[in-house]
C-alpha cells in the first residue's frame, strides 16, 4: 500500500503563512512539519505539471495538489514582497536614504555606485608590476 502524501491542505496553508512572513523555505518546511526535500520535490513536480497544463494536457485529479501548492506558494511570496514593498516605499517617502536605496537598486545602471580601477600600466608589462619583476628578467 501507497503511503499517504504529506502534502495536504493544512500543510500548504501552514507552508505558506510561515513564507507570506518571511520565512525561508527551510523553516516554513519546519512549520508545516514537513522535510525540505519534500517541499523541493513538490515543486519540481507542480512545475512539471505547469509544463504540462502550458502544453494543453490534462492533469491527472490526484496531482492537481501539485498546482494548488504551486499557486499557494507562489501568492504568498508575491503578497509577502508587495506587503515589505509598501514599507521600503513608505519610508522612501521621508528618508533620503531610502529613496537612494530604491533607486539604486531598481536602477543599477543609473544610480549604482561603482569602484572602477586604473588598470594602466604606463607602458610596462602588467606581469611585471604585479608580481615585482626586475624588468631584465622578463
């Protein structure tokens, strides 16, 4: 006899209150009393199954629990970074530093500070001047 899946409905929603406030996978696995493999396993299958569905094919009743997770996991990522955005946001309304922060890191290009380096070597080789050569050894 088959043994019984842990992947129920009280261990997706357990799964996904710890995610929806931060939890790491590990410890929402913890929470919902469940192995971190088993929370890897049922998110490589519910993406096969995606794939699947993506392809126009049917998925079997019994490994529709696969997507339900999938989706459940997925919303309480999404509805957990929206609810730290909405702070980060709130604050960048007031604090300078907090608005450099936003912009540079949705704006890498733009606003990201960068630490360039002179790599000349006024005309010597580049061997030479890292590793202190006597210039009659080269």
């Amino acid at each position: 006899m088959p043994r019984r899946s842990k992947l129920t409905p009280k261990t997706i929603a357990d799964y996904c209150a710890a995610r929806q406030i931060g939890a790491t996978q590990s410890v929402a696995a913890l929470y919902a009393g469940v192995d971190t493999s088993s929370i890897t396993h049922w998110k490589r299958r519910g993406e096969e199954l995606r794939a699947q569905v993506a392809l126009g094919e049917t998925v079997a009743p019994a490994d529709k629990i696969y997507l339900r997770f999938m989706d459940a996991a997925d919303e309480a990522d999404a509805s957990a970074a929206i609810e730290w955005l909405e702070v980060v946001n709130k604050a960048a309304k007031t604090d300078p530093g907090w608005a450099w922060r936003l912009l540079k890191q949705r704006y890498p290009e733009e606003y990201a500070e960068r630490n360039n380096v002179d790599v000349t070597t006024g005309g010597q080789p580049i061997v030479q001047i890292i590793a202190g050569i006597p210039e009659d050894a080269i």
